[in-house]
C-alpha cells in the first residue's frame, strides 16, 4: 500500500483518485471545492482540508490542476508542497501545462530533494472514469519505473517518452490532433445535415472506414444530439492549444492548421461555449453557416 496525496479532484482528478483507493492504496484528496471529494471518501479515500494536511506522510503526490500557475502554486506554495512534503516524496504531475515550466519545476524539486514527472493525460471523462487513459511521462527512467504501477491503475497506454518536459511535449502534441479531429468532425457533421443525410447511419460508415477515429467514437453522440456536457472542456483546450503555439514559435516550427484550429477554439470562448465540451466546436461551424446553433444543454462544471 502507498501513501497518495491527490491534489485536484476535478473531472478527471476524482475518478483516478477512486481507481486508486479502489487499487487499495491510501489516498488522502485536497480540492478547492470541498465537495468533490466524496467519491473519494466514499471509495475509502480521506479527504483534507489542505496541500499542506494532504502531503504529510505521503508517498507520492499526484498533482491534476488545469494550468501551469495553478501547478506552480500547488508546488511552490507556502502551503505547497515543497515546503510541507517530505523529501524524496515523488510528485507524478498529471495536469497539461507547459514544457518549460515542467522543467522548471523538476529543477526546483530536485533542489528541494523531491522528484517529478511530468505525466499527462489523453483520453478525457471517459478515459479516466475507464483507467483506459494514455499517458505520457517524461522525467527519469528510474522515477517512471517506480511510478509504473500507480500508472497501470488509472491508465491503459503509460510510456515513457524522454526527460522532463517530454511528457507535456507530448501531450501537446496529442491536443493539437485531437482538435484539429474535432473540427473535422464538426465540419462533417453540418455539412452531411445540409444534405438531409442520415446523420447517425453516415457517422457509423466513416468510423469503419479511414476516417473512423476515437474523436469520433466518443464525440458523435454529443453533437447528434446538441449536448456538450464537459469531458473536457473548450476552456482547457484553448489553454494547450496556447500552449502548442508558444513551444511551436520557441522551436521554428510553422504549424498552420494548429493556428487555425486555435483560432476557432479561441472563436468558440469569446462566444461563451468555455464551458462546454470541445465537441461544441460544432456550434462555431454552424454560426459560420448562417445555422442556428441549439441552445447547449450542459453548463460549466466546477473545477
């Protein structure tokens, strides 16, 4: 049995943090909103009333917040944990930040005598509530083999991908193509209904041939029906795909169908979809049409 403190027991924090209670280890959950952490209790999780109450005695300390300023306050914190852990605590960061404030913060913990690794995640709601997520983990190959079993119980697909900040890189990448997916599909899915073809049939033959895809499997029920309830929400992937085009502008690369797609992600916040899943990318589709977008289900979540 591990000591686990968990900190962020959002969407995807709380249900990794019930996998690994249920995997038997003691996990010990913090979130800002207090109330978010009863599916961890309930699966005989303890939940505290701080970082600093949280990462007392632990072993390892899982971090699943939404950006880097929210990673960097977790850690560095007077009540983070730098400062209330104890040393050689290793700090598995599941959150999407950016690279090089991942390899920042692996510095600054190795001065403090902790360890990082970045490891970040794909597969959204459904991923995490499955343990069927990909993750991606930089940091030492030592660090990720210890790690390794916390890793298997919330996650499908867990490989080591290079040092620190290779995990965010990764996982950087993972979101542009996931967008760029996204907006496809949407774009199919309003051009296919100009044409008063069966929707639903027209969507099951493309996912059997090239065209089928996971964003496809688990987004054409939410824009079949005009529901958006969040898995992940447009807010957070304006966030990496701002996160995309800074390491992209810092390496020389042009990515020009990433800067389009951020756009029109950036399109969808100013129009007040933030709090709806990306698959809402449809409802900006529809505006560029001339469409009447249907009045969105879903609400924004709290974090």
């Amino acid at each position: 049995m591990t000591t686990i403190a968990f900190i962020g027991l959002g969407i995807m924090g709380s249900p990794m943090s019930v996998h690994l209670a249920n995997a038997g280890h003691d996990v010990v959950g913090y979130n800002l909103h207090p109330d978010r952490t009863k599916d961890l209790v309930a699966a005989g999780g303890r939940a505290a009333g701080s970082i600093a109450e949280a990462v007392k005695g632990a072993d390892v300390v899982a971090v699943m917040v939404p950006d880097s300023p929210d990673v960097q306050a977790v850690l560095q914190g007077d009540e983070g944990v730098f400062a209330n852990a104890q040393p050689g605590t290793l700090v598995i960061d599941f959150s999407s930040i950016r690279p090089d404030v991942t390899a920042e913060l692996a510095r600054e913990a190795s001065a403090h005598g902790f360890r990082l690794l970045d490891a970040p995640v794909s597969g959204g709601e459904a991923g995490a509530k499955n343990a069927a997520l990909s993750i991606m983990v930089g940091g030492s190959a030592e660090d990720f083999a210890e790690a390794k079993p916390l890793l298997d119980t919330v996650g499908r697909t867990v490989v080591h991908v290079g040092g620190n900040g290779a995990g965010q890189t990764v996982k950087a990448a993972n979101q542009l193509v996931v967008a760029a997916n996204i907006q496809a599909l949407a774009e199919a899915v309003v051009f296919l209904r100009a044409y008063d073809v069966d929707l639903d049939a027209a969507l099951t033959v493309l996912g059997g041939g090239l065209a089928g895809s996971k964003v496809l499997d688990q987004k054409r029920d939410n824009m079949l029906s005009d529901s958006f309830e969040p898995g992940f929400r447009i807010d957070l992937h304006h966030k990496d795909m701002g996160i995309v085009g800074s390491a992209a502008r810092e390496a020389g690369v042009v990515l020009p169908l990433g800067t389009l797609v951020a756009t029109l992600m950036a399109a969808a916040r100013a129009n007040g979809d933030g709090g709806l899943d990306h698959s809402a990318l449809l409802r900006g589709v529809q505006r560029l049409s001339g469409q009447p977008t249907a009045r969105p289900t879903a609400q924004p979540t709290a974090p």
